[in-house]
C-alpha cells in the first residue's frame, strides 16, 4: 500500500456510521477530525460541516450524504486517565441524509443501497465535489450563471436546454435579488445565441412586466434585439398599442373576459353579439342605419318611454360621426308619450299620429334623414354591435334588462381603456424578444390583458403545430396568478387560473414554457407552484411563503428550508431537476450597469443631500 494512499486515507476519513434509519443515517467523528479545517498537499481542505457532503463507503460502493445537523454526547468509554483537554471525552456525531452515489465516476441521484454500521465515512475529494455540482447533461450547453455560496467559491453552471425546456420558478422577498436573477438568467441565455438566426426564428420570448423594471433601453439586452411595448390607460393615446390579431378580437372569449361576462347569461349573449348571423345585419353603414331605424320603431311599437329614452341617448354617442345629434333633437322635440294611454305619439307640422301604420310611417320618414357611419376602428364597431344587439333583446324581451345592463355599463370604460393600449394587426413583429410593460395601466386593465396575450401567445402557437419555442416571462406573477383575489368574481378566477393552469400542464407538449417570479408565493395557486420544474429560491421571511413552498416543492431538504430566511441578497437556493440536489449559489453580477433591472432602492442620502454650487 503506497503512501499517497495511506495520506489520503488519513486526511480525508472522518467517521463511521453509527446509526441507521431509512434515508437517515448517523456518524460518529473521529476526535481527531474535530477542526474546522484539514491541510492535505499544502491545501486547506474546509472540514464536515452542515450543508456539506460526506462519502460513506460500502464495499465498492460509495454512497453520498448531505449533512442535515450535529449533535455531541458524552463518551462513556473514554478510559485515558492522562487526557489533557476536557473535549476529548465528548462524541460529535453527524445527522446525515442519503441523497445519492457514484457510479462510474458520475453522482446519481437516489438511493441504491443503504450503509452498514461501521461503515467508514470520508470528505469528498474534489472530484467528487464537482462530480455533485455538475449540472450539465451531455450534449447541453452551459452557461455559469454565479459561484456556489456555502462550500467554495467553484464556478455554478448550468445547461441551457436542462434550464430553458423547462417551467421555472424564481422566488424571494422584496429587495432579495429576485428579478436580477431573471435578468442574469435571460441575459447569460441571449449572450449565447442572440446572433444566430435560427434562434430568432424559432424562439419567441415574451416578458410581462408589471412594474416597468425592464423597459429600459438595454435592460437584459441591447434595445435593437427586443421590442418594448410601454402600455398606458392614463393617456388619450398611449405611446404604444400592443398587436392583438383580428381574428382573436373577434373571439367570444375575448370579449367575455374585457366585460367580466357572467358565465350563465352575460357570455351567451355576448356570443350571440358578435356571432356571423348578427355582424351580417350591420356589416356596412347603410345596413346600420337601417338597423337603428328598425329598433327605434320597435321601441314605438313596444310604447317603453324609458326603453326610447335609452335609444335615444345612445344615437348621441355618434354625434361626431354622423348627424345623429340632429335627428335625436328632432325625436324629442317630435316624439310625445302620452302617460293615460301609455302610448307615443309622432308629430309631423303639429299634427300627432298615434301607435299606428300611421305613426309608423312617420317615424321612418324622418328617420331617413339619419347618416351614420359604421366605425373604421374593429374595437368600437364590435362595441357597437354589442350594445345594438342589447337594445333588441330588450326591446323584444329576449333578455332580462336585469342581466345585462350590468354588462352594458362596463362597456364604454373597459372599450376605452382596451382601445388605448391594443392595435388590431396581423404583423408579427421580426424581433423575437418583446416586453411589455403594465406599469402605467389601470387595475381592471393589469388584471384582463396578460390573459387575453398569454392566451392568444399559447393558442397560436398551439394551432401552429410547429417546432418552435415560446417561453412566457411573467415577473411579479402573484397580480394574476393569485388565488385569493378579492377583486374579481368566483367564475373570473377560476377562468384565470384555469388558463395558466392548462399552460403549465400542457405547454411542455407544444414547446411552450412558463418563468414566473414573486415574492408572495403563498398568494400562487398551489397547482401552478407544483408543475415547475425548477426554482431559484431567494430569501423568504413569511411564514406563509416558507410553508407553500415547503408544501409544493419535493426537492428541499431541511438545511435548504432552515437557509430561507437568512440568505443574503444576491444569494439563492436553486432546486428542481435540473440540479442533483439542492445548492445554495451567489448570482453573479451583470457585467454592465445598463443591463440591470430597474429597481433600485432609493438612496435617501443622496436626495437629501445638499447640492454645493460654486
């Protein structure tokens, strides 16, 4: 036996296994190994502490632990009368965890046989180390996104496809590096490929940005690779419109979700609305024009004054686009409802015809004097077309005024909000990476638009049927995928949550994957939580975070929870499949300033700070 051997032997063992439960398993150490470091071949060698890994061997087997936690006892055999040092007489023993073995010179992760007692217990040798903390499957490619926080500062990376097939989670307190983590994530992704034309073509990545943190010019990537949509209620006409195609606008569905449709008696209607039997009765403006002139006559045949009242001051709307002002201050000046007989009389130069043939006829007389106009904009013609459909329901007693009133008065705000930040085109964009930024959008607006795009995204690429790949970035992703919302009915949510849900179920079949960050990830729904893959886990102080993590994540072990709460900003657990086990990793900083997220905090003694003038 040669004497590198027997070096290495006595360097590196540190105890043997004393105890054996299941996956838990309990060591005893050397008194001699009882130092926080090891010198071997004029290197310090960090010593077994807890987060770290021991080598328990088996025969030819080598089976790898974590180390969950220590404990000491008093050494009831200890004879040396001679001793000199009072720790010599207590046990330290290790609390481990199986979580792996090597075989062939690879880690694999699982359990493959147990220990026996007295099996000896050994430091991993640096091959070893790294053999645990590789992350890359053959055939991939990394990218190194930080260093690992706890054992060493070895370089952590990571490969692309192990990573990016895949749904990711990236969560962690205000202030704790979480959306960093995104942008070096996605950024050290785009380094890569972002010149290579097949990754323009076949890719298509689609940020969703509630607080403006990435609309900066270069923020993640150079302005010239990305397209950046900074969506806004607050003005007339917002500086840009983001592209819905027009044969998604013309989806019962779409409509549904921008009024809030009821599901038993407000959808249906809406579909009867905008179905191809109703757009054909008003398709042009003259077929318009007739169709108000037909619902006014039924509101005189029907003798309703409040009914006539509400046609009426519809037709004002149009006072802008047609002469609709005039012929509505005609009706009222000609129009008179007589309140014994319960019926409308039609003056025409002072003589009053009753509900009639006569009165009929007069009515529309005066009534072909009306232009209007069909709008050119497809939103307020399908708005148009919905409030007409409305009128006749109601003038005919198809619906219930009770039911859709609600709905109606909806319209117009949602309608204006909708046609402030959406453009109705076919165009694609030729760039691959778009973000869009909901910073400057009411609430009503935030909660409606990243479903109808995430719906619309994930539905044309799933009728494509094509080999591409979309993946949808949602930071902040707890304003719409909460589950405890109290600011929208019982239907909306399930709608909502449903949708994503399918997404994350499902799009993995059809190239389409999920990043979410938060920082309330107890407000997700479970469902969601527990269908991603990976996760980038910041610092967590509330309990109810901890706990839903705890819940829907089966890769942490105890020392990786117990890290929670006390991990430094910067600093993450990442988990999930991609990684053998859990590893606790400092994110390396993005090279540039300009490349950052926007979210600074603000520095009080820099703004407070008297300005000197010279």
């Amino acid at each position: 036996m040669n004497n590198d051997f027997l070096k290495k032997e006595s360097i590196f063992k540190v105890g043997r296994v004393i105890s054996i439960e299941g996956r838990s398993v309990k060591i005893i150490v050397n008194k001699n190994k009882n130092t926080s470091h090891l010198l071997y071949d004029g290197e310090l060698l960090k010593n077994v502490t807890v987060g770290g890994f021991v080598k328990i061997t088996k025969g030819f087997i080598n089976i790898i632990a974590k180390v969950e936690g220590e404990f000491t006892n008093e050494d009831k055999f200890f004879t040396d009368k001679d001793y000199k040092n009072e720790k010599n007489k207590i046990n330290r023993i290790l609390k481990v965890s199986l979580v792996g073995f090597v075989e062939n010179g690879k880690f694999e992760r699982g359990i493959k046989e147990l220990p026996l007692i007295d099996n000896e217990c050994y430091l991993l040798e640096k091959k070893e180390f790294e053999s645990i903390h590789n992350f890359i499957n053959k055939g991939d490619i990394p990218i190194q996104i930080g260093k690992l926080s706890l054992e060493s500062n070895m370089p952590i990376s990571i490969g692309i496809n192990g990573l990016f097939a895949s749904h990711i989670g990236i969560f962690g307190n205000t202030g704790s590096g979480k959306s960093y983590t995104l942008a070096k994530l996605y950024r050290q992704l785009f380094l890569k490929y972002i010149e290579n034309n097949e990754f323009v073509e076949n890719s298509n990545f689609f940020f969703l940005d509630f607080n403006g943190e990435y609309v900066n010019a270069d923020a993640i990537i150079e302005a010239k690779y990305k397209c950046i949509y900074k969506l806004s209620t607050r003005k007339i006409n917002g500086e840009d419109k983001y592209p819905i195609t027009e044969k998604h606008i013309e989806d019962t569905t779409f409509w549904s979700i921008i009024l809030d449709a009821t599901d038993k008696t407000q959808r249906p209607f809406i579909h009867r609305a905008i179905s191809n039997d109703f757009y054909k009765k008003i398709d042009t403006s003259e077929k318009l024009k007739g169709f108000i002139k037909y619902l006014i006559v039924l509101v005189f045949d029907k003798e309703e004054k409040s009914l006539m009242k509400s046609v009426i001051d519809f037709l004002y709307e149009f006072k802008d686009e047609s002469n609709s002002e005039e012929i509505c201050d005609g009706l009222r000046e000609k129009m008179d409802f007589n309140n014994t007989h319960t019926e409308f009389y039609f003056y025409v130069e002072g003589v009053g015809f009753r509900l009639g043939i006569e009165g009929k006829n007069a009515l529309k007389t005066y009534l072909d004097q009306l232009q209007i106009n069909l709008p050119v904009d497809k939103l307020k013609a399908i708005g148009l077309k919905i409030k007409l459909k409305y009128f006749e329901e109601i003038i005919k007693g198809f619906s219930n005024i009770e039911h859709l009133s609600p709905l109606i008065k909806r319209l117009d705000k949602r309608l204006d909000d909708l046609c402030k930040v959406v453009t109705i085109s076919d165009q694609s964009s030729s760039k691959n990476i778009s973000i869009v930024s909901l910073r400057d959008v009411n609430i009503e607006m935030r909660k409606m638009l990243p479903l109808l795009i995430c719906k619309e995204l994930y539905s044309t690429h799933k009728s494509d049927n094509s080999s591409s790949y979309l993946n949808i970035i949602i930071d902040e992703a707890h304003n719409i995928l909460s589950r405890d919302s109290d600011r929208e009915s019982e239907i909306w949510k399930d709608y909502r949550l449903e949708t994503f849900e399918e997404i994350i179920k499902e799009g993995r079949k059809f190239g389409v994957f999920l990043t979410i960050a938060s920082q309330r990830p107890s407000d997700i729904s479970a469902t969601i939580i527990s269908q991603l893959h990976n996760f980038f886990l910041h610092r967590l102080i509330n309990n109810r975070d901890i706990e839903a993590i705890e819940k829907s994540i089966s890769y942490l072990d105890k020392v990786s929870f117990e890290y929670l709460p006390i991990l430094p900003t910067g600093t993450c657990i990442l988990a999930g499949v991609l990684v053998n086990m859990p590893v606790v990793i400092d994110i390396e900083k993005i090279e540039e300033e300009r490349f950052e997220p926007d979210n600074k905090t603000l520095n009080l003694l820099e703004l407070w700070e008297e300005k000197k003038t010279c």
